[in-house]
C-alpha cells in the first residue's frame, strides 16, 4: 500500500437528506444538547480536516451562507436526488491537490474528533480507504421465502466475522474521485472502492457513534451526549 | 408444516448473565421506569404464556422465592455457565405436555406482549419456530486480516437480504428439546433448529426492542420507554 502524497485533509459532510422518515424538520436541524445536529458534525469534521464542505438540500441557499459565513463549514454546495449525486457534488468543488477526503453524514453527530482522525491517519498509512467498523453483537440471518411467500431464515452468518459499519469514512482523494467517475449510486463508498479492487481498512467504531433517522434515535443521542459529558 | 399439538405454551426467562459487561448490578435488576427490567420482561412474556418459567444466576434463592411469591414466575431453576445450559435447566422442569415454549432474555424489557403473541401465533400456524427480526439499515461487510494483521473489508453484504434477530423466540417444544438434547453451547437457539433442518419464519421485529448489555442501554431504554407511553 503506497501513501498518498502529502497535501491537504477535505471533509465532506452530507446533510442534503430530506429526513422523511423522521418528521417535518429534516433531522440534520434538531437541536441536540446545545447545538443542531448539522452543527456538532461540523465541528467534529473539522478537527481532522483542512477544508470542510458541507451538502445541502436544494433550495437551502440562506442556510449555507450562514455555515460559510460562521465558518462551520468552507464551501457549501447543493446536493442531488441520491447519496453519490451529493458525493460528487462535493468532490467537483474539492482542489486537485486534495490528498485525503473524509465523508461523513451530518447525521452522526456523536463521531468524535478521535476517530475523524484515526480513520485519516489509516490513509496517511496507505490504505485507500478506511471506515469505522463494530463488532456485530446481534445475530444476523440471511432470510429468503418460502412458496407461501413468508420470510423463512436461509442461514445465520458467522458473527464474529462481521462488522457493523459507520462514517466518518476516509479515502485517498485519487480512489474516491475514480470510484464515483463511473456514476454509480451507491449508498456506500467504500463499496465502490473494494469492488474496484482498493484496500479497505477497518478501525475500531464507537459505540455511541449512533445514527440518527428516526424519532427515538434523537433522545437516544441526547442521552449519550449527556453520558459522554 | 404441521402445527403443534394443542397444548400449553411456556415461557422461559433467561436472566442468569453476571453482567459483567454492564457493572457491578447484573443489568436485569437496574431499575427501568417504575420497575426492574427483569419484572418488566417477565410481565411480557406472561402475556403469551400459560406458565412463566425464569432462569436466575447460582445463589440466587430469595429472588427466586420472591419471584414466585409474587407471581411473576411459576417456576424459577438455576442456570448454568453458558446461555444453553440455561435454556436446558429450564427445559427441565417444563411439562411434557407443553406444545410451544418462547425463549426470552430478561434483558430485552421493552418487547411488547404483541411480540410474544405474534412468535407464538406462528408456530401455532406450523412453523417449528418463529422469530423476530429487523431489517438491517447499517452497511454489513465481512473482515478478514491481511499479511500485517491488519483489518481489512473482504465482502460487503447485500443488506436487503439480512435481519438482524431478537427476542423472544417461540418453538415447538419437541422441535427445541431435540435442538438442545445435543448439548451444544449455542447462543442462538434458532440456529440450532436450522441446522436440524427445521423451518424458523421470520416475524417483523421492533425497534424499541432493545438489548440492555452496556450502561449507555438503560438510558437508552428509559427514553423509549417513556417514548412508548
């Protein structure tokens, strides 16, 4: 695994859902403890990145100048219909000298500053890319359907084999600018990067490094905010 | 797939864990709202249940007594160094009349009593078990190691596919007293029906449906619970 030049950290943070499942007000606007939830991944993003770019919903013009102009974010641009539209709306505004971009959905605002720079460091070692990864501690089966058409289980897969993944996710700038030029849609960059035959490293997640998609997950992480002080 | 017989259903109560994980009160007797979680699931599983049998860890007789005292159990035994021998200690003391027996852990407190029924309901109908599962929503990847130790991803699996799996479990009793009569120490029950060849159908799990392991879980829990009304 070859290093990638030296050169700039970018961060990308997705905050261009439009949180249907959650209710009226996307769930990246939630207040969490004293601050939005748009605005912790912000700032978490920022320990480890040089440069920040923030995805927006289209139409949210008043509130990116506002994260420009506070400074939370660098550059913010509109994101499109998919999770790759907004990945590579990111990445057509990112300079060519980038050497490592970190992607990263503002719905995680627990991610800590720790592992926004472990997963960069692994890069900075020469993976191509390296993602946050959690023991899977519940069971997972494979389920298919019988001729009655109920979900029967298939298989139970070898747990200790598997890992539950997270973002913050980074990338040396050149695997991530290859993997999205084919214009997939993909839900998971790191996918693309193995299927294109890149080494993926796997660090150790957090725990409360929880999502927040719908109703409950938000008193969840209001919760752990607390726990984590 | 042939129903079982009429006859009675039993519930068995796991709550034998040290806990270790969680500090120093084994976290079936943390208190979670106006009672313990051990109280909670047992008033849970009743509410599927003919007869309630509990499983508490070695030297725990005043719980037991009081347990059966109040009703909360009809039976409480002792169980044993790992899931499945507890599971067989309860077993035991099962009737040989009883058709369906659902295997929950204490752990899980916030598994409805609709829950319970609809496990139960479908081995009823001629599944030799029925368990709950959820769709998984995290990114799955299989992990190996390379030449340096290192993690990597090997595979990401196609999540649409998988569930991850709760409890409670309902099984034809003689379809769970053949899985355990081998003594393999397996903590997952179902699995073992699998591997005998048996049918396991799959009923929607819950997302409320929390495991208690950490000590970030019973907060958690608390929120739901009060979430739940």
């Amino acid at each position: 695994m070859v290093p990638p030049a030296d050169g700039p950290v970018w961060a990308v943070v997705l905050a261009a859902g439009a949180g249907r499942r959650y209710g009226p007000q996307p769930k990246q606007y939630e207040v969490l403890g004293d601050e939005r939830v748009i605005d912790r991944s912000l700032a978490m993003a920022r320990a480890a990145a040089d440069h920040v770019v923030v995805v927006l919903a289209p139409g949210e013009q008043a509130e990116a100048d506002a994260l420009v102009e506070s400074g939370a974010a660098d550059v913010a641009v509109e994101g499109g219909a998919e999770r790759s539209d907004s990945v590579r709306a990111a990445l057509a505004v990112i300079d060519a000298d980038a050497a490592v971009i970190v992607v990263h959905d503002a719905a995680r605002p627990l991610a800590s500053p720790e592992l926004h720079q472990a997963v960069v460091a692994a890069v900075h070692a020469g993976a191509d890319a390296a993602i946050p990864g959690l023991p899977v501690t519940d069971t997972i089966k494979r389920v298919g359907h019988d001729h009655h058409g109920e979900a029967v289980v298939v298989e139970t897969l070898d747990r200790s084999e598997l890992v539950t993944v997270q973002t913050p996710q980074a990338f040396r700038a050149d695997v991530l600018r290859r993997a999205h030029a084919g214009g997939d849609d993909a839900t998971d960059d790191a996918g693309l990067v193995e299927s294109a035959g890149g080494t993926v490293v796997v660090v150790p997640g957090e725990a409360t490094n929880v999502k927040i998609t719908g109703p409950h997950d938000l008193a969840v992480a209001t919760e752990l905010l607390r726990a984590l002080g």
